[in-house]
C-alpha cells in the first residue's frame, strides 16, 4: 500500500511540474532594457558583457555562460534573446548555418509564446543572411513576414528601406522607387522620426533611381551632411567613396580624383580596408578613363595584395585586359581574357546552383512557416485543454487527497485516449485533404492536355489544310473562294492565339509568376481601347455596346491585367449575344473601390454553369450564339487576375436572359 502511495504521489508530482513548464513565460524584446541587461540579473549580467565585447569569440563565450546559468538557476527569461544573439552572432561571423538554425528556434519561441519583437528581428536577420548569399526570392519572403511583425511604422519603413536595396540589386528600379518614395515622403512629413542611418541608406539607394544630374548629386550630399552629423567616419567614407563613383560615371574626372585621393588617404588612416579597397578600384576606373594606364596597372597591383571581394574580379580582369592592351603587351592581355572567360564560366555555374539552392530554401521557409503556424495553433489548443483540466482540478478539490490521486490517474489515460484519437483524426483530416487536392491536380492535368490536344491542334489542322489549297490551286481560286480560305485561316489563327495567351496567362497565374505593376489610369479611355478591338466581332453580330463612364473616374489597377480582365469578358458577351443586341458597361467608385459592370442581353447561364466556372478541372466551353469556340479558360484566367489585385467578382445570371458580371478594384491606400 506504501509504494502505491509513493507511485501515485510522484505521479501527482510529475502533473504538477509539467503543467507548470507547460505556463512558462519568456521576455520579448520591449520587455528587454537592451542598453543595460544588468538589470535583468545574473543571466542579464552575462548578456550585457556579450552585448559589449567586439571580439566575436569572447561574445560567444559570455553567451554559452549565459545560457548555461539560465538553464541551472532556472532563469529562462532570457532564452529566446540569448538563441537570437547566437544567431546574430554567427552572422558576424558569416557561419549562416548555425545563424539560421538559432534564428529558426527564436521564430518557434515568438510564435509558441507571442513574441511578436522576437518574430520581427528574427525574419529580419533571416532575410539578411539570404540576401548577402543572394538569395534574394527567399530574402524578400523573410523581409515581407518581418513587416507583418514590425512594432512601429520606423521599424517598417527600415524593412522597406533594405527591400528596395533587394530590388535594386537585381535591377528592378520601378520596384525599389515604389519602396523608397513611401521613405522619402514620410521623412519629409515627420522629420527626425526616421533613425539617421538608415536614411542614409535610403538617400544613397535613391540616387541610383534619379536621371537627372542635380537630383542625383542633391541627394548623395544628403546622405554625406547626414553621415557628417553622425561623426561615423566609416558611414563618411562609404557616401563619399559612392559620391566618387558619381563623379566617375559623370565623366567629372577632376572632382572624382579629388575626392577619391581623400578616400583613400582616410581609409588607411582608420584602416577601413573594405573602403580601401573600392577606393582603389574607383583610381584605376579613373586613370583609365584618362588613359593613364601605368598608374592604372599601379592601382590594380595595389588591390591584389589585398583579399578583396568575388565581385571585384570581373572589374580588375575588365581593367587589367583593357590597359595592358592598349599598352602593346597583348600577351599579358590574352591571358587576362582567357582567365576572364574561365571566371564568367565559374560564375555562371554558382549562379544555377544558387538557383537551385535558392529554390529548396524558399520550398523549406515556407514549409518552416506553416510548421509554425500549426504548431501555435496546437498550443493554443493544449493550453485550452490543460486550462478546462485546472477547472476540474478546483472543482475536485474538497475530496479526500487518495480521491483526488485516483481521479488524477483516471484523468491521465482520458487525456493519453483523447490525444490519441485527436492525432489520428488530424492524420485522417491530412490525409483526406491531400486526396482531394491530388484528385484536383489529376483532372486539371486531364483537362489542360485534352486543351492542348484538341482545342489546340484543331485549329492548325484547318490552316495547313487551307493554306495547302492555296498553294496547290491558287491559279484556279476564284477571288471570293481566296478570300473565304483568308478568312477561314485568319479564325483558326485569331482562336489559336487567344487559347495560347490564356493558357500562358494561366500557367502563369499558378506558378505566382506574375508581378502586378498597379497605377492609377482614366478607366473610360481603357474601356473604350478594350471595346475598340472588337469591333468586327461586334459588327458582324449587330451589336450596340453603350459605355456609361463619369470621364473623371479612374482605377488603380495593373494596366495589362485590368485590360486582359475587361477583354476576356467582353469577349464573351459578344460570343454569347444574339444579333441585334446590346452589351451596357457601367462604373462607379466610392472611397473604398471602383466597380466596372458589363451587362449583356445573351443566353445567360444556369446556377449549376456558374458554379463550374473557377475550375480549370470542371470548367468546359460552350459555343456562341454564332458558333464561336472557346477554352472556357477566359473566366477563370479573370478571377485568378482579380484575386491577385484582392478585388472581386460577382456573376448574376439566368438561362435564357443574359448575364451581369461587376468586377470590382481597390481603391489606392492613402
């Protein structure tokens, strides 16, 4: 009877002490005095002297201390900031790796505990440890997740800030400008709310966008007066080293001279050798702009002593091949370019293999997220259950303590009972929802190649056939005959054409290849240029199409999709119109979106048609009042552009009296 006591006692025990490592609470970074962690005692004390050190193996040491100590004295406050600085630390030491996996264990820290500061930092670190491998899909992803964690709209427009330097990487300056307007334009609005660097940076970026040389220069010594104020002599030398290369690409040899000379000379001063470096770089650009082309070998020699940068080595080699050349030492030149060649071919062979590791990184951060997300989400539930669990537990709580132990021990295998069949009913669920999205993916792998195989190729067997008659009895066609062959092959053409474009336009919707570039545009001129370009069709039909727009209204939208989303259902109001008919186009606006409708006076279209419309596996076409064929892709290309502007559609209709489809566009934030 004495060890079953003892059993049932350790086991009460053991609920006891699990229920409470189940509440645990962890600090996240608002809660955290970053500027003197003392406070935050013995762990706190550890973490203030990693904080401080600059050597990157002395941080590490206080940081293992730290951890260790949290762990024996059961202070755990500090662990997800003591994992974020491992990972912070390992970045300095560009060992990515061990960041990324102490990066990863803080995002399960914020998302099992609401740590939203700890989610912000850690997604911002992760988007920067990809972008310097450039792996900038995957670094785009972490900086977007960043953004929905960002504490303030500072800590946002910082985001922002390093993803237009993304976009600016892989010249894509339409984007970055998107970006940087919103910087420069609250900057102007709310001065010195913006940290100081990263306006710098902001300043620096903008340059690049602006053509005019005023708007360049203007903005560059922004960024210098801003970097002088700071007294940050390595921030000094960077505006000034990108101010040279201004002057450079301007052909102002002399002020780029001037200023270099000075780079250089502060850069060995402070021994700042990454400056150093470009400094001497932008020399050679310039002697060899002037046909200096000793001093310009001279300063290429100078860089070779140092251990500089890969992206260097196609400018030094460009260089070095270009002055030795026009020096007479062709010798010298042709070995350079042989070694120019072997090192493009080096480079092009990272560059598919950063593709493919870029493409199993972004498949495993996405993976890692939703991961993420159903873990908070099983938390959530276990915290509710051992919550109703509690409840019980008070209730129970005026019966004799052998009562209560035995109910403890009931209770257990209840809990072990439902949490089995809880896992197996998740399993099921999985397991149900995969089959249906495999079945999915099977009948619209069917209906694509029965597209391609009948819709496709029927067309092509009509114009080879008739442009065989032509060919071989042109000389006996009569002229009406020619022309009825002509017409024939320009339908076949013109169908074929529309099928591909939609196709393509649908591949392309699935595989999120299609970036939307959004501007506002007058709405009425567009709709118009749409209805101009069917105007055959609509002729040949006797159709009237009515156009009631206010000419001041306008829709913010991307141009191309808002008219490959007008023309397919305007398209199919004409094929599905009798003759002598009409199609009416109406619009509205109000503060939240602009709505266009297209009303036709055609078949119109059971409940049943409606429903089977949005899937490429359900979805067949039917032909028009005059015997026109279709994919019936139109209208599911349509709702896949509209969603992707985060619009809607809607589509009224009844068999036998036309159909009424409103698209409506957001309206752009303020």
């Amino acid at each position: 009877m004495c060890s079953n006591f003892n059993y049932y006692y350790i086991l009460l025990f053991w609920t006891c002490f699990s229920y409470a490592q189940n509440n645990l609470t962890y600090k996240d970074f608002n809660q955290i005095d970053l500027e003197d962690l003392n406070t935050e005692g013995p762990v706190g004390e550890l973490m203030m002297k990693a904080h401080l050190h600059t050597n990157l193996d002395s941080t590490l040491y206080f940081i293992s201390k730290a951890e260790l100590l949290a762990f024996e004295s059961k202070d755990t406050l500090l662990l997800p900031y003591i994992n974020y600085h491992y990972g912070f630390a390992y970045f300095n030491k560009q060992d990515y790796l061990l960041s990324e996996e102490y990066l990863n264990k803080c995002i399960e820290y914020g998302y099992n505990y609401n740590l939203n500061g700890m989610l912000y930092e850690s997604y911002n670190l992760l988007a920067l440890i990809n972008k310097y491998q450039t792996y900038y899909n995957t670094a785009l992803d972490y900086f977007k997740q960043s953004l929905v964690y960002a504490p303030a709209i500072q800590d946002s427009l910082h985001l922002k800030i390093n993803i237009a330097g993304i976009y600016l990487d892989t010249d894509n300056k339409e984007m970055a400008k998107l970006y940087l307007d919103e910087v420069i334009e609250f900057n102007a609005n709310y001065a010195k709310q913006l940290d100081s660097y990263w306006l710098i940076y902001a300043y620096l970026n903008y340059s690049k966008l602006l053509i005019p040389y005023t708007n360049q220069l203007n903005y560059l010594l922004k960024a210098k007066t801003t970097a002088k104020r700071l007294d940050d002599k390595h921030l000094i030398l960077q505006t000034n080293i990108q101010l040279a290369q201004f002057y450079l690409e301007n052909k102002e040899y002399a002020l780029a001279l001037k200023e270099n000379k000075q780079n250089i000379k502060t850069a060995k001063a402070y021994k700042f050798t990454d400056v150093l470096l470009r400094a001497q770089l932008i020399m050679a650009q310039i002697n060899s702009e002037l046909n200096n082309y000793d001093k310009t070998l001279k300063h290429l020699d100078t860089l070779m002593q140092y251990e500089y940068p890969d992206w260097m080595q196609f400018e030094i080699n460009k260089l070095r091949y270009t002055n030795l050349y026009n020096l007479n030492h062709k010798d010298q030149a042709f070995n350079i370019a042989i070694q120019q060649i072997s090192y493009l071919d080096s480079l092009l062979k990272v560059s598919d293999n950063k593709a493919y590791a870029e493409y199993a990184k972004k498949y495993q951060t996405e993976k890692k997220i939703k991961e993420n997300e159903l873990l908070k989400k099983d938390n959530q539930i276990q915290a509710l259950t051992i919550s109703r669990e509690r409840t019980k537990s008070y209730l129970y709580g005026s019966l004799a303590f052998i009562v209560l132990i035995f109910s403890l021990v009931l209770l257990h295998r209840y809990i072990n009972k439902q949490k089995v069949a809880r896992i197996l009913s998740v399993k099921n669920n999985v397991i149900t929802k995969q089959n249906q999205a495999l079945e999915i993916a099977n009948k619209t792998k069917q209906k694509f190649f029965s597209i391609i195989a009948h819709d496709l190729i029927n067309p092509f067997n009509a114009i080879l056939g008739y442009t065989n008659i032509l060919q071989n009895d042109f000389e006996i066609l009569s002229n009406t005959e020619k022309l009825q062959i002509i017409t024939i092959i320009n339908n076949s053409s013109n169908q074929n054409y529309t099928l591909v474009k939609n196709l393509l336009d649908w591949a392309r919707t699935q595989q999120d290849a299609i970036v939307l570039n959004k501007t506002d545009f007058s709405l009425k001129k567009t709709i118009i240029h749409i209805v101009e370009n069917y105007n055959i069709l609509s002729r040949n039909k006797e159709i009237n199409t009515i156009i009631k727009i206010d000419e001041n209204i306008k829709v913010y939208a991307d141009k191309d999709g808002f008219k490959t989303i007008v023309s397919n259902i305007y398209s199919n109001a004409i094929k599905y119109s009798n003759k002598n008919s009409s199609i009416v186009i109406l619009a509205n606006c109000n503060q939240y979106a602009t709505k266009i409708t297209i009303k036709d006076e055609g078949v119109g279209m059971s409940q049943a048609q409606i429903n089977n419309l949005f899937s490429i596996a359900t979805t067949h076409s039917t032909k028009g009042t005059s015997n026109e064929k279709g994919t019936g892709l139109g209208l599911l290309i349509c709702k896949e552009l509209i969603e992707l502007h985060c619009g809607n559609l809607i589509i009224n209709s009844k068999h036998g009296k036309g159909t009424t489809l409103t698209v409506s566009f957001p309206n752009k934030p303020h």
